[in-house]
C-alpha cells in the first residue's frame, strides 16, 4: 500500500472570508470580516437601471466614502412626496438633465386625501428632449387614473421650466392630500 502526501503552502489556500469583493465602479475590502452593503436608489443614467459600487469609489452618486461598503443603486429612478392644501399646486419631483437627449418618463402616484379619507393612484408617460439649454415636452403625458369618488377634481401635469421638468399635482377646495410619485426613465442622445 502506498501513500501520498502532497505540502501545501500557506499561500496557495483561498482565504476563509473574501478579501476584495470586486463591483462595477470601485472594490470594497471587508473590514475585521465585515463587509457593509447597502442599497439606494439614483438619478443616474445607466442602460441597465442598476449598478454596484464599491470602497471609495467615485462618480454620480459619489462612492461609498469606506473602503469596506459595497453599495447596489437602483439606477435611472426619481422620487418625492409633497402635500396639497386646498386646489393649491404642489411640485413632487424635479428632473433636471445634463445630457442633450431624449428622455422617456414613466411615474407611479398615489394621493391619500387625509380631510375626506379617499384615495387616488395614477400613472403618468412620456417623454421631454433637452437641448443643452430647455427641456421641451414632445407631447403631453397620457395618464391612467384611479381616482375614488370627488379625488376626480384633483390634476396631474408634467411640464418644463428652462432646463427642468416638473411632475406637479393639484389638490381641490377645503382638502388637505399627501401625494407620493416614484418614476423611472429611459435616456438616449447623439
């Protein structure tokens, strides 16, 4: 019978935690065997609507700031809330472009009217071209509405203000109504 013995050095083993967890923009490094992740949601353009960042890692948004983070970002996303008081019109988000291009829009709100307690859910389409100087609705945005009861007097509206795009909501009479809106976008240019 014959037996076989083989050495193995230390530095041949794999480490028994990772050392580096390696990401699209940056590499976090546990720290005593720690490793924080984390996730978030931006404005930044990415064609795939997400992305990972780790240790100080730069860009838009800026890196992690630790060298033992590693960060997921749901890319191409906006939110906001904002509360109406009366048929007072109130902005929710504010999307202001960089780049010349087009950009596809599609928003998800939903408006609970605290004085009669009646809801409201809507979704909103479409699309704004900035120049490099405005932004320039193409067409007005198509929306689907699910308003209860008098929530059918309140409006929804996209427009442009110089470089920025407005998603506003308008309240009625003798109401108070908090409104939430998450969107997403498309973005193509030259």
């Amino acid at each position: 019978m014959s037996q076989i013995y083989k050495q193995v050095t230390a530095g041949g083993l794999p480490p028994v935690v990772p050392t580096t967890f390696d990401t699209q923009d940056g590499n976090a490094v546990p720290a005593a065997n720690i490793l924080l992740v984390n996730a978030y949601d931006s404005e930044e353009n990415n064609a795939n609507g997400i992305t990972t960042k780790g240790g100080v890692a730069g860009g838009d948004p800026p890196g992690t700031g630790s060298a033992n983070e590693m960060d997921i970002y749901l890319t191409n996303r906006l939110q906001g809330t904002a509360t109406t008081i009366g048929a007072a019109t109130s902005t929710i988000i504010t999307f202001t472009p960089t780049v010349i291009g087009t950009y596809a829009f599609e928003f998800r709100l939903a408006a609970y009217n605290i004085t009669s307690s009646l809801g409201s859910g809507a979704s909103l389409f479409g699309a704004i071209r900035f120049d490099g100087v405005n932004s320039n609705v193409c067409d007005l945005f198509d929306e689907i509405n699910n308003d209860e009861g008098a929530m059918t007097a309140t409006n929804l509206a996209v427009i442009s203000s110089g470089a920025d795009m407005l998603l506003q909501v308008t309240g009625y009479a003798a109401q108070t109504i908090n409104w939430s809106a998450v969107g997403l976008y498309t973005f193509v240019g030259a």
